[in-house]
C-alpha cells in the first residue's frame, strides 16, 4: 500500500467529497469527514493499516467545480501540507451546462477545465509525494447520453493529465459499471449524480485499489 506510515491524506472535490464534512477543517472527533466514500477510505485504512497512523482530511466542498478549486486551492491544499492529494472534480462544470443551460456565465467548459486542473496539478504535484487523479462521473448506463458522454470527455482529461503528471488514475464511470447491470441508476443514486452508501463503497473501493490497498 502506497501511503506511508504517518501520512496525511488530503481529499478535495465537490459535495461527492463533502458529502457533510465538518467546517472549519478537522473541526469534530476524527475530523468529521463526512458520510461518504472520503469516510469509508479513512475508516478501511484505520482498519487494515492502523499501526501507519494516517491521516485523512475531507476538503470537499458541495456545488464546486475546477473554478472553485482553484479560488482555494492555496488555503484548502498547500496550507495543508499534504504527503498524498486526491481531486475528484468536473461533475458541476458538466451538469450546469445541463440543468442551468440559461446562465452560461457558471459554466465551466471543458477548455477552461482542462486548463485549471493542469495549473493545480503542475502547482501541487513538487510539493506531495503521491497524487490520486479521479475522475467525474454520470451514473448512467448509456453512452449515449447527453450529459454521460459529456462526463466522459471531461473524464478523458483527467485521464490525459494523469498520464502527464505521472499520478495515480482512477476511473470512476468505469467503476459504476461494473455494478450498473445489476442495479437501476435511482437504486445507487436518485439524481444520477449523488450516490447512495454502496454508490459511495463503489468509489471508496476504487480508490483504494488505486493505491494499492490490500483487502486480505
């Protein structure tokens, strides 16, 4: 497994990510990471790992796209003095372009996207020794799909810059599927977008597996 003893984890994004997370950071017994898969990753770690005493610090924070990182990237990541740093951003640059199609000033398109992640990968990558790149996602089985495919070719960026940067690639969509054909996308996630407890063991698992995690 990847990260080493005493290591902090710091894990940003949107309200995936947040999903209740206590304010200010850290902030709460254990840091109050929330009720998602940043809680599930703190918890299989303290379970199989306890004696490397790592650290998890849930940043996320609901209704962000890239544009929001980057407002607080300095405060909310190189303040924090991370050893590990894992962003899952793009879902909000995608679905405003969907459900607020009149208002194109909030939209995050998938130049200024790719752009933004790059300039807060290149910043952060000097200062961590391991960086996770995961990617945003759609639960929704079509490809087809207007705003699946959209989610896929802001995903291909992730992608892109992960090979680029050198950091650990996670596909998530990719994960979703592997359980999609048993379950309908409501079951996991009433919006498509906002998982369930096994939506959010989905993406815990991923990212585990990603930094080599042992389940033995």
């Amino acid at each position: 497994m990847l990260l080493e003893a005493k290591s902090r984890l710091v894990m940003i994004g949107d309200s995936i990510t947040d999903c209740g997370r206590a304010r200010p950071i850290g902030e709460g017994r254990g840091e109050a990471l929330g009720k998602g898969y940043v809680a599930l990753v703190d918890a299989l770690l303290g379970t199989m790992y306890a004696s490397r005493e790592i650290r998890v610090t849930n940043v996320g924070s609901s209704g962000n796209t890239v544009r929001s990182l980057q407002q607080r990237w300095q405060t909310d990541v190189i303040d924090l003095k991370p050893d590990w740093l894992s962003i899952m951003i793009g879902i909000n640059d995608v679905w405003r372009q969907f459900d607020m199609p009149a208002q194109p000033e909030i939209h995050v398109r998938i130049d200024e996207y790719e752009a933004t992640l790059r300039e807060l990968v290149a910043k952060s990558k000097p200062l961590v020794k391991g960086l996770v790149l995961m990617t945003p996602f759609y639960i929704e089985p079509n490809p087809q799909d207007p705003m699946r495919a959209e989610m896929d070719r802001y995903g291909r960026v992730v992608e892109k810059l992960a090979v680029e940067f050198g950091a650990i690639f996670i596909d998530t969509q990719k994960a979703f599927e592997e359980v999609l054909p048993h379950y309908y996308p409501a079951t996991l996630a009433w919006d498509r977008v906002h998982p369930n407890m096994t939506g959010h063991m989905v993406l815990a698992r991923a990212f585990l597996n990603g930094i080599g995690f042992s389940w033995n």
